[in-house]
C-alpha cells in the first residue's frame, strides 16, 4: 500500500463558553484536518490543534509544516512503515508536536481500517468505554457553582476545576462544591500556578473533600518543586505542562517528581509517543491520564482509542470538543453522562460517507 495523495483543511472553530485559565483566557480555536489517501483505498484523517504555549505553534507554523514537509515527504511512502515514517518526520517538524499528531493519527486510522476494527481494538482493546471529567475556568465562586450544578444535572460524574490565581478563593470554590455535591469526584488543576507553600496549604485546607488529581499546582521552570509538592501532600499530583517529551516522562518518573502523567497527544505528538511514555510510566508504577486542547472530535476520538487501548490509562479529560460551535466531526464517538463510548466503525469512526 502506498500514500497517493494528501490534503487538508482549516477549521477556525468558535468556543462557545470562552474561558479563563491562569495565565490567559480562549474563546477560539483552530484545527486541522489531514487527508491520507491510499492506492488501497483506505483514507485515513488525523486532527491538528496548534497552540503557541502547549504545542510551540501557530496555525501558520502548522499549515507551513503541511505543505512543505509533510506533504513531499509522506506521498508515495507505505503507511504501515509508520515507526519510520514518524520518526523521520519528527526530526523534520522539530517542535512541532500537533502536527506530527496530527500524521500519527491519520496513519492509524488507515491501519485499523485497513485491519477492520476501531482504532482501539487495534491498539489492545483493553477497555471499551472511559468516564471523563468536564472542566470549569477559573471564574467567581457563584459561576463556578452554577456550573458545576449545570454538569452534574447533564450526568459528569467527575469536576476539574481550574485555579492557581486566588488560593483562598480556590479553597473555597472546592469546598462549596463539594457541599453541595458530595458523591461527585473532585480534581483540581493549579495551571502552574503556586508556590510550593501554596500547593501544600491548599491540599491541607481541602483535604476533608478527597480531592481525586492535583494537577500541574507549580510552574514547569523549577520543576523541583513539583517533586517538594509531591513529598509533602497526601493526594497525587499529576504532572502536565512539565512532560511534552518521552525524555521528560523518564526525568519526572526517575526523580520521582510526581506520582501522575498528563498525557495529551497534541503535546507530545501522537499515539505512537504516546504509547512510550505511558510505558515509562507504568514502569514507574505512575497512573496515566489522557488529556486534551481544544479539539475537534476527530483528536477528541484519538485520545479516547488511545486511552482505551492500555491498562495503566485509569483516568481521561477529553471535553475540549464540547464548547466548539459547530463541530463537524461531533458523532465521531458517544458522549452520555459523562461516560464516553467509541463507535465501532473502523478506526477513528471517520469517513466521508459518515454525513
């Protein structure tokens, strides 16, 4: 089998719900759509979705990628020779990790279909569906509140609640929550947003709530202290924005830094890596969640496939594709209380005859 032809296309996708992490709000989003068509017929479509701070890209840095690199490079080539072909492209992109997802996923989702199964069968297979949490911004305590009431009626099970701006206000957002919905799991991201005295006070001050996941509470440049975090807290601490690369799985786990991985394939660049780094990670006795940007469905379903494919993936934040207007790709899997469920068509679910 051989790749004949690649296309692609833009989607500048409004949010409808902007939000507020700790260092910038997002009401828009841009992703691309890559086309992998085969002399065998199989076509296969992988999600790119560039951002400046979690994948080191621009839109324009992603559609230079495509037509300059990724597409010379890939036609002609046997998808099936994806180690090689990924490897090789990953020296091409450098940093560029969304769009290096975006190749990974095309190339499975024309092997799975190819091999006739969803992506994640061909992957392992060992789950069939995954509980995700849903995510609140950093906003006021009473916004945050009638959002978690507004989730909880839709069936989530699981909050994460963005913070890292205001540590008593996050302390008592927590509380309240957890007031007024005692069985829904709580898990907290601090955004790189405390000191060291700040993630331990705030652990201590909302440890009556059981809080599930501590996610990123410090910045990524002394990553040290996530580690300190980790040493004095009874909860686990997830690292995120620390790990982009399998080189910084194997440090955090090696200096025993955090006691979670974040994996995210637009930030480290596919399944395939993905796939390393979760190794790492159960080698180090650390659970693995799968997480996500401001996806379409399409990289929404990606990391749903990956994350049902591996026993150590025990945990999934895959809602970026819920505030996205207009989805095209939306029934790619299913979505009903808070559980999310693959469809059983070939690989991704994708194929144009779908609409």
């Amino acid at each position: 089998m051989r790749i004949t032809n690649i296309s692609f296309e833009r989607l500048d996708l409004k949010l409808s719900d902007p939000y507020t992490i700790a260092y910038e709000t997002i009401d828009r989003t841009s992703n691309f759509i890559l086309k992998i068509e085969t002399d065998g017929k199989f076509v296969g479509y992988g999600c790119a979705a560039p951002d400046p701070v979690v994948t080191n890209e621009s839109p324009g840095d992603v559609t230079d990628a495509i037509k300059n690199i990724i597409i010379p490079y890939l036609k002609g080539k046997d998808p099936f020779t994806y180690a090689l072909l990924l490897l090789e492209l990953k020296e091409l992109l450098r940093r560029r990790s969304s769009a290096l997802a975006m190749v990974d996923m095309a190339l499975f989702d024309i092997m799975s279909k190819k091999a006739e199964v969803p992506l994640y069968k061909f992957l392992g297979g060992f789950r069939t569906h995954m509980a995700t949490s849903i995510t609140i911004g950093i906003m006021g305590v009473e916004e945050t509140l009638a959002n978690a009431n507004e989730y909880v009626k839709q069936g989530f099970t699981i909050l994460k609640i963005k913070g890292g701006a205001n540590l008593e206000e996050d302390i008592t957002k927590m509380r309240m929550i957890h007031e007024k919905h005692p069985n829904i799991e709580l898990r907290f991201d601090g955004n790189q947003g405390y000191s060291v005295k700040e993630s331990v006070a705030f652990v201590k001050a909302t440890a009556a709530i059981g809080i599930e996941i501590f996610e990123q509470p410090t910045k990524i440049e002394s990553e040290e202290r996530l580690g300190q975090v980790t040493g004095q807290v009874s909860i686990p601490v997830m690292a995120d924005e620390s790990l982009k690369t399998l080189t910084d799985a194997f440090r955090l786990a090696q200096n025993e830094r955090v006691d979670m991985v974040n994996i995210k394939l637009q930030k480290v660049g596919g399944i395939w890596v993905g796939m390393h780094i979760n190794s790492v990670a159960k080698a180090a006795k650390l659970d693995a969640m799968v997480g996500c940007i401001d996806e379409c469905g399409l990289g929404i379903a990606a990391g749903l496939h990956f994350a049902l494919s591996r026993p150590n993936i025990v945990y999934a934040d895959l809602d970026g594709h819920l505030d996205i207007i207009d989805d095209p790709y939306h029934s790619v899997f299913k979505l009903e209380k808070g559980i999310l469920y693959p469809t059983e068509k070939h690989g991704l679910g994708f194929s144009e005859t779908n609409f």
